[in-house]
C-alpha cells in the first residue's frame, strides 16, 4: 500500500537554468539560519538508541507543517530473519519508529528520489571531556558543535531545507520525493530496512552523511559481533586453579587481529578498496567482565565489528568468524581452558555495495556540486568509506542508485562532534540543485494548504 | 575506653585435662548440628559489601543470646588516613558495621583471645552456574554449599560453638575473650583496622579463615588499584584518527605481567616465600570499557590487585607501581598517545605478616589440632598464604601473634563454593581446646542470667 513506484527511467532532466538555479541558492541562503535552528533543535534531542521519538514526533511535525503526507512507520519485528535487509536485533523498537514524508506532485514526470537520514546517534562518552555540553548545540564561529551535528542531523536538516529552497524558488519537483527519517542506522540498519520493507523505492536515494562534500564509491560490508568468554573463577591466593575471562578475552582478542589482517589483505583483489588503508576496521567497541576486584573472573563481553568487501555475503563472513574464533579459542593454551566462546550477532550484519560510476545520478550531482561551489573549487570526488550505511539497505536489495554525500564533520563518534556550516550550506544547495534536476521542476502551481494526516 | 588491655603473658595454660578436653569435645558434638543450621542462616544474608547490616544484626543477637557484652562498632571513617590499620575506601560505611562480642570473666587470670572472623562475601558470578542457589545452603553429603560457605561463615560459627561448647562442658574461661565479628575484609580490611583502632587487643588472635587445616605462617601485603585508560574516539571509518581506549587497557596489562614477573623474582630472598608459585599475582578482577560497539572506545578502567611481602611497606610498593605504570605508559607507542593512566587506590593497601615459628600459640594450637583430630592425623602444617588476611592488622599494628586456621573449604571466590562439615566440626574442636587452654578454664560458677547490652 505504501509503494511508490519508481518513475520510468526517462531520460536525464538536467540541472536547472541558471535562473531557476540563482532563486533555488538564494533560497538555502535566505532560509540558513532557520535551518541551523532546526538543525540544534534536532540536536537538544537525545536520540540515543531505543529513544528517538522525541526527535521523530520533532521531524513528523516539520514535514507536516510543509506539507507532505507523513507517515509514522513502526519496525516490523516479525520481518527480521525473513527479510534479507534486517540485521538481528536485541532491543524492542517500541519507542524506535522512521518518519517517512511524501510529495507527490500533481501530475508525475522526471524521476522519483528518496533522500534518507538517520536519527538515532551514538553515546557521547565522558561529557567532561566536550568542550561544549553534547546536547547544547553551540555555534562557534564556522562550525556548530553537538552530539549527531555531524551524524548526522545536519544531512536531514539538508535534505529538508534543500526541498524548501526549491519552492521558495517558486517552483515545484515534477516526480515524487520522500523524506525517510529513519532509525538504527548505528547499530542494525533495521530503521532503512524497514523503510525498504515498507515498499519504499525510488529511482535514486540521497544520503547526507558527513563525508566531507565528497560522494561515496562504496562502502564495506559489516557484521557487529559480541563475544562472551566464560573464565573459571578463583581466590587470587590460587591463581593457577582459575582461569581468568578477562585475560581469556585478551587473548582471543588478540587472535582476532589475524583475522583482520587477513581480510585486509583481501583488498588488492577489490576494486576501489586496494587504496584504503584499514578496510577491515576490526574495533572493539565496549568490554565488560569480572564480579570482584581481588576474584579472578569469571566472564567477560566484549562487542565489536569487523568489515569487509562489497559483494561478500554477510552469512559467509558470520561463517568464517565464528569459524576463526571456535579455531583460535581450541589452539590458545589459556582460551582452551573455557568453555567455547558465545558469539552473538548483535547488530548490523549486512553487505557492502559499490556505485558504480558514470551513473546519470552521479553526473548530475557532480554538476549540482559544481553549481553549489565556488567556479574555482574541485570537482566532486569520489571515495571509499569502510564503514556500514544505509546506502546499502538501498543499493543491495533493491538496486537503487545510492548517492551518500554530505557536510564536513569533525570527531563523528568521538568527543567534541562538530559540522561546518559553510559546508552544510554548500550541500544544502547541491542537494536542491540535483533534487531539481533528477525530479524535474516547473513553476509551482498555487493551491490550497496542503492537507495534514 | 574500649580497651581489653592484654593479659600478662603468664606461663602457657595448657591444653585442657583429659576429662575437661572430652567433655569440650562431646558439647561440639552435641551442638553441631545447631552450629549448621545457625551457619546456613549467617549464608542466607547476602552479606555483599556495603550490606552487612542484615547478618551483623543476626550475628549480635547470637551474642547477646550467650550472655556476651556486644557493642556494635561503626567504621569511624575519619581515622581513614590517619591511623595506619586503615586502607582508602570508596563506599560509604552507614551499612557496613562491626559486632565486638566481650567475655570478662569474674576474676581474670590466663591470656586473653580474640576470635576474629568477617562477615563480608564476595559477588556470586553467575548465578545459573551454580549448582545450588548460592544463598541457600545445600547440604549434599559431607558438603555445605553456598556463597560465603567457607570464605568464612563456618569459621564465624566456629569461633561462637566453640565457646559455646567450652560453657556447655561445665567450664568458664578464665581470661577476657572477644569475638570480632568485621566487614569489609574482601576488599579493605578496615573492619579490622577498626576494631584494632578501637582499642580491642588481646594476647592472641585467631582467625578461622579457610586453610584446610592448616595454619598460615606468613602471607602477603596487598594492594588493590583500579586503572583508567583515556583513549580518543573515533568512527571506525577512522580507526587510525583515534586511539581504543580499551586497546591502550590491554597493552597496559601486558606490561604489567612484567612487574608481576619481577615482584615474583624477589621471592628467593624472602623467608617462606621461596617455594610459593605465585607470590605477587597480580589479578585483573573487573574491567569495563567502551561505549559503543561501533565507536573506537574513548576510556576503560580496570581493577585488579598484586601482592609483596611481609616486611616491604606498602606505600613504598604503591609508588613502585605508579612509577611502573607512568613508565610503562610513557614508553609504550600506543598508551603513550593517551593522557598519562590514572591509577587510584581502592581497597586494601596493607603490609603482609609473618607467625615467626615457636611461639607459645603455636605449640598451643599444634595440641589443640592434635586432639582435635584421630590419632593417627599428621601434625599441624604451617604454610604460606599469598593474600591479605585481617590477621595482618593485629600482627603489624599491634604484634598480636595472629593464628589462622579454619576448616576445608573449595571454591571461594568462585562457582559453588563449599565447606567440608566434618572439617568444620573438627576445626570448632580444635578452636575450643585451645580458647581453653590459651585462656585458661574453671569449673564455671552458676550466676543469673547474663546482662544485655
């Protein structure tokens, strides 16, 4: 019920007259600050994993107030493990829902285009180390300081404010857009899942991540593990009848290395991904263990994730890591002493893709990324991001051209997050031009309000 | 005010006549089974640090049931710091208090004795590994399980029967004896420094800690650390721009494993230490670290604690270790990337205590074990426990010839603990003969009904 077809593959609309152009530019520029001030709204919202409502009621409402069909779409559970986007899951998504907007125009030619963004963020760790409180957004000469500024709020204030420009330009996109206001990306990927499950196509997706104002060639597959190492426990004053799961882990963790090392050593066989120095990125994100500072433990956890290539089926890889990790925990004279680790899949276990260039997609946000820069600036380039995104969900399972292209961002995941805002507003305007010229524009008709759901 | 001043070291008593030692041994008998049922009830308060209030109350009533002066002893945690029993505490002690049971007896002649024994326990681990509910004692044939089983509830109960049996054989001892009923011994040893601070002293101390029958010649000082690790988040699509906390954690570690490796080498020149395996053994109890799987962790605290000899002071060994750590941190090509490790100091910081061989307890306990057990038992063996015991409190702070020895246990500190109940049983004997022949006994004279504090 929720499908919107993709438009036929007509042939390239173009990027707009130069008139059309100047109005849609002096549009982003006269709606900036407004848009910075949506962007801190978003970003006083802590949507951390698990509690992103708040900022999705603050995004359903702006889309509302704008005029496209809004749709609060809760995640299918029964989906995960029946339908190949979903990664497993390990929370309830009660309070986890996408927004989904829609503008469909009055009569549809041009071609049709989602542009996705991602709400949920990642834990601030110690807040005494930011320079600024996480989640007061604090503008500080060129850049706007806050937990998710970079990742990636500002890409969804982009993608908003970029539609907004194109009709306070005066005009009106010929063929159908949506707004997918999705969640989980950080951890499953479950939240563009479900957009996709959702019947949820278009001819193009668009995705503002932070990647420096460059496009992504393609990214990495990645499967986020967690591994429970069971330690027998002891009094310190016998350590050798104990065996501890602190030092297991350890040990195991160690044995991991290997494996990241062979999979990196699989990039000379890839294509893009030979240049990339750590494709890998086997990371251990948290660790926990131990009861008792003077007992020699007796469990310990420890969650990561690890890549690899675009065109590798996630469920092999899942193989071959529990594979390495049932082999390297039976070989360690310590590790062979537990029990065999538990490894669970706990996040995103997904594939990689690749946007293969000379698309009409690419050229044309090429030329909008041109138009949005100053005459003397770089072309767009193109790069490998060796990390999970939702282009994927998009790319793999539906074949979807997926442009991800956004702001500068400083320390995304790390302490003292920050976006440029001269670069979102250079991408504010690119995303405008190319949505006007992948869509098509005409001069808006005027009609009455828009009607709300 | 609260001071038992320590009898004049008399000529030894001795051991018990024949007929007063069977009677002694009858009363155990005769009571034993009490003695169970009043340990399994001290196993079903979850005696956890910072909740010993629940079992200190049953343990009082127990006393002043018997006709003891009970005094309950707060933890006056203004001597943290000044008195030198004390180690640093990091909880605060509202909950956490002694139970001083006294016995003055009518006219005092013989040595006096301190019974000692903590109520304390240590984290279960996980409980559905267990083969019993660890708070609800099991007996399965010669064993009782459960948490706090051997690590030392059956010794409180047999320093409380064994008094109760030298009472039930028509005897009174003829010098002062107190039970010192402590927390806070799994992590600082400030029960005891407390009661020690309180004045309570006597010509002896005995501790039933587990030992298997044996009784501890020396062990070690101790000193438990936590270490944070402060690495720089990242994106793992950036591994290389930031530094893994908990990576940072584990070289640290393996650095520290060469102190460990030097801390044992001193062993060779220490009396009793040279046939120890693990003297020093340094052991990681907890580690936690991370905040999210998918972020380069930016900190990562771990505690754990090593152990020296008796002699070393260990303030001095404190600085080792920091000065070890810095190094360690300074020089290591990942950790030196971080700011400098924080190392604090969290529990026990205490020297260790030797029972130098020949001393009149000794021989008195040798007797009393002798007779305790079948005639055809091997004598008492002395051997060395590397780990902090609250004996180190009377022996260093006040050179109270400190005996340890208690019953069979298996598993403290870990899965399905347990005590052996015919170990137990003779372990309450031996105490017995020995509180009577260390303190010397009368033919108890009938009087009304004990007063009640």
């Amino acid at each position: 019920m929720n499908i919107t077809a993709p438009g036929k593959a007509s042939s390239r609309t173009g990027i707009p007259s130069k008139a059309d152009r100047d109005r849609i530019l002096a549009a982003v520029d006269a709606a900036f600050d407004s848009q910075v001030d949506f962007l801190s709204d978003l970003i006083r919202c802590v949507s951390l994993r698990g509690h992103e409502a708040g900022v999705q009621e603050l995004v359903a409402a702006a889309l509302q107030e704008r005029g496209y069909t809004v749709e609060r779409q809760p995640i299918d559970q029964a989906l995960i493990g029946r339908h190949p986007a979903f990664s497993p899951a390990t929370i309830g998504y009660d309070n986890s829902w996408n927004v989904i907007g829609l503008h469909k125009p009055t009569s549809a030619h041009g071609r049709s285009l989602i542009l996705n963004a991602h709400v949920d963020i990642v834990p601030t760790g110690a807040q005494e180390r930011w320079q600024y409180p996480p989640f007061e957004p604090t503008r500080r000469g060129e850049w706007l300081y806050g937990r998710g500024s970079g990742d990636m709020k500002a890409g969804l204030s982009a993608a908003i404010f970029a539609l907004d420009a194109i009709r306070a330009a005066g005009l009106e996109l010929t063929a159908p857009v949506q707004i997918h206001s999705v969640v989980e990306e950080e951890i499953t990927g479950n939240g563009a899942a479900m957009a996709l499950a959702g019947g949820y196509v278009a001819d193009a997706v668009l995705i503002p991540e932070p990647t420096d104002e460059k496009l992504v060639r393609a990214n990495s597959g990645v499967i986020k593990f967690a591994i429970a190492v069971h330690g027998t426990p002891a009094h310190p004053r016998e350590v050798s009848g104990g065996v501890s799961a602190v030092q297991a882990a350890m040990q195991l963790l160690s044995h991991l290395r290997r494996l990241e090392d062979r999979w990196n050593e699989e990039r000379t066989a890839q294509p893009f991904f030979d240049e990339v120095e750590n494709p890998a990125a086997l990371t251990i994100g948290t660790i926990s263990g131990g009861e008792w500072i003077a007992s020699v433990p007796s469990c310990c956890r420890f969650e990561g994730r690890i890549g690899f290539y675009p065109g590798d089926d996630p469920q092999e890889r899942v193989k071959e890591f529990e594979a390495f990790v049932a082999k390297a925990a039976a070989e360690d004279p310590l590790v062979q002493r537990c029990p065999e680790p538990i490894v669970e899949w706990v996040g995103v276990t997904h594939a990689g893709y690749i946007l293969p260039p000379g698309s009409d997609a690419e050229a044309l946000l090429a030329e909008a990324h041109a138009s949005a820069n100053s005459p003397d600036s770089p072309p767009l380039q193109a790069y490998v991001m060796a990390c999970y995104l939702d282009a994927a969900v998009y790319s793999v399972h539906a074949g979807i051209p997926a442009l991800v292209y956004g702001p500068v961002a400083e320390n995304i995941h790390a302490i003292n997050e920050r976006v440029s805002l001269p670069s979102l507003r250079r991408v504010t305007k690119a995303i405008a031009l190319f949505a006007a010229g992948w869509c098509g524009v005409r001069p808006a008709i005027k009609k009455p309000p828009a009607s709300r759901v």
